[in-house]
C-alpha cells in the first residue's frame, strides 16, 4: 500500500498574504476559500491530484515550541536524519 501528501495546512497570521507569495513563487491559484482559510494548487488540479495542495489557516497566536509533525523520517544512508 502507498501513500501520498494530498494537502499541506499551514496555520499563519495573514493568509491573504502568504497565498499571494506562494501563487507567485509556485504558479498556483486559488482553489477555495473557508472561514479565513485559503487553499491554493496548480490550476489544473484540485484535492487529490498529483500535486498537493496548500491550505493556509488563519491563527493570531503564536505557536508555543516547534510545530508538532505527526510523523517521523530517518534517512537511509549517511547524514542527519529528518
């Protein structure tokens, strides 16, 4: 069995913002927009395509320590793991 990141949400204090970049930077488009939040992707693609899309999340306060990854990676040669 196979698996695969289909959507990324960040949580940020100004997504309009942040949309705006990563669109520039990525060639992506607005996909949706609820409660605040902003899911951008390619253009031809939404939820489920072969790229992910991202999700940016409004939230005002600032995350206390380093985000929480509901996984964990480690390399298989040599060097750091991730």
């Amino acid at each position: 069995m196979s698996c695969r990141i289909s959507e990324l949400v960040l949580n940020c204090k100004d997504p309009e913002l942040l949309a705006k970049f990563w669109c520039d930077v990525l060639g992506y488009v607005e996909l949706d927009r609820d409660e605040g939040s902003i899911e951008i992707g390619p253009s031809d693609a939404g939820f489920g395509g072969l790229q992910p899309t991202i999700i940016l999340s409004p939230q005002q306060q600032p995350a206390d320590g380093p985000p929480a990854a509901p996984y964990r990676c480690k390399s298989r040669g040599p060097g750091p793991s991730c």
